[in-house]
C-alpha cells in the first residue's frame, strides 16, 4: 500500500492513502494562543506550517473530539465544512452536526475512492486519562484498504496505553501507527498524563511489532511534559529507534 504522510503541526496530519485523503485533528490558528474552558486554560506556542487553503481537498476528517481547543481550535472548526465528511465520536457528531458522522468504538464507514478501491474507517477506543477520570469522549481510527487489509493505519488519537489500545492490535495488522504523545498534564487534573507517554509508545511498539511508529502532537503546546528527545531516548534505551518515523513540519 502506498501512503504518504504530511505533518501540518500539533496532532494534525495529512494521510494520503488509496487516492484519498484524510485528515487528523484540524488546528490551523497561530500562534501565540490562549484557550480557556471551564477547567484549564491551554497556551498554543507554534503554529501550523501549512494553511488550510493550502491543503486542497480532504476527502474526510479523522476527528478524535471536539472539545479541547488542542485537537480543534477556532480555524480547525471552520475547515470541517471543507471537508467532504467529518468522523468523529457519536457525542462529538451530535454537537458538530452537519457533514459529521459518529461512529462508536468498533464501527465503520466506507468511502470509495476514483480508482474504485474502498477505504474503510473503523474507529478505534480511546481514553483521554487515567479510568477514574471522565474527560469525554475520544476515539482513534484505524484505515484499511478492502483489498488490503494486511496493512492497516492507526491514528490513536489523544489516549493513554490501555487494553482498548492493546485490542487494536488483537483486530488489525497495524503496519503504521501515528500517535499523540506528549505525556500532555494540565494542573487542574493532577498529576496524571492525558495523552501517551514515550514509554508507553515503546509498549506500543513492542505489542504492535509490525508497525512503524509515527509521533504526533508532541510539541507546539505548553501542557506537554515530554518532548522529541524524550521519545527518541525511550525508543533508543529500547532498542527500538530504527521503529520511528518522524515527519518534520
């Protein structure tokens, strides 16, 4: 299978794939930004490396919540219109309406492509934290090629290792994954970490052996705890660095 990746910053990245194209996690505003909710206020440092005019023509948006300004901001918002259709979770369709459809963990939705080849979106658990803390609802994606199925792509979303995640692998042959890491904390909710952390990313590796691991929304946020070094340190104490792949702004 041909993919080809382009990484527009945060948790947002472009997914050739099968002659459509999907998009993860819209974030388009520059930077600086501040973006207050009623918990926590989140502090935007870098902004994205491409314009959403820049992007073209999305055949789907691969959405895995609305409600952190880190994985839609105000841009992001007005791009989902752009978009041929919007997946994300069933809440998340509810609030958006309009071309965004829900799907729960473990459904799928078919888009056909002009080559006449079929690309399946199945969404995926996810959890936002640790169990005993509710932050709504997220989900992750995997994508497969009907004739293909042997070589599946996994966008996680923003999510802690746990057996929702572990079971993405019991149901698909993941061959590339991109994965939120960032070890995001924000002090409102304690000391816990909201999104993986590279160590976690090394357990995804060694569970997903046949996977190439791709970081995203590591960087360009002021809550997360962990940086590029510290994902390339985890992998190479692992003897695992030769699993990543990075895609540069």
């Amino acid at each position: 299978m041909n993919v080809k990746l382009a990484y527009v910053g945060g948790p947002t990245a472009l997914i050739d794939v099968a002659g459509l194209r999907f998009l993860t996690d819209p974030t388009f505003d520059p930077a600086p930004g501040n973006y207050k909710s009623t918990a926590t206020t989140l502090h935007k440092l870098r902004g994205p490396v491409r314009s959403a005019e820049s992007l073209g023509h999305v055949d789907a948006v691969l959405l895995s919540h609305d409600h952190h300004f880190d994985n839609l901001d105000h841009s992001g918002r007005k791009f989902l219109s752009r978009a041929a259709q919007v997946i994300t979770t069933p809440e998340g369709a509810e609030r958006l309406r309009g071309n965004a459809l829900g799907l729960a963990p473990w459904q799928s939705f078919d888009l056909r492509a002009l080559n006449d080849v079929t690309v399946r979106v199945t969404a995926t658990p996810a959890r936002h934290g640790p169990a005993h803390m509710n932050r709504g609802a997220v989900a992750g994606f995997v994508l497969t090629v009907l004739d293909e199925p042997e070589h599946a792509i996994y966008f996680s979303g923003d999510t802690v290792w746990y057996e929702g995640v572990e079971e993405v692998g019991e149901r698909f042959q993941i061959r590339t994954a991109l994965l939120n890491l960032g070890a995001a904390r924000v002090p409102e909710v304690g000391p816990w970490h909201l999104t993986m952390t590279a160590n976690e990313a090394v357990i995804f590796a060694k569970m997903f052996p046949e996977a190439t691991v791709v970081p995203l929304h590591y960087e360009g946020w002021a809550h997360f705890s962990e940086s590029r070094e510290d994902i390339k340190r985890a992998f190479e104490e692992a003897g695992l660095v030769k699993r990543l792949q990075w895609i540069d702004r």
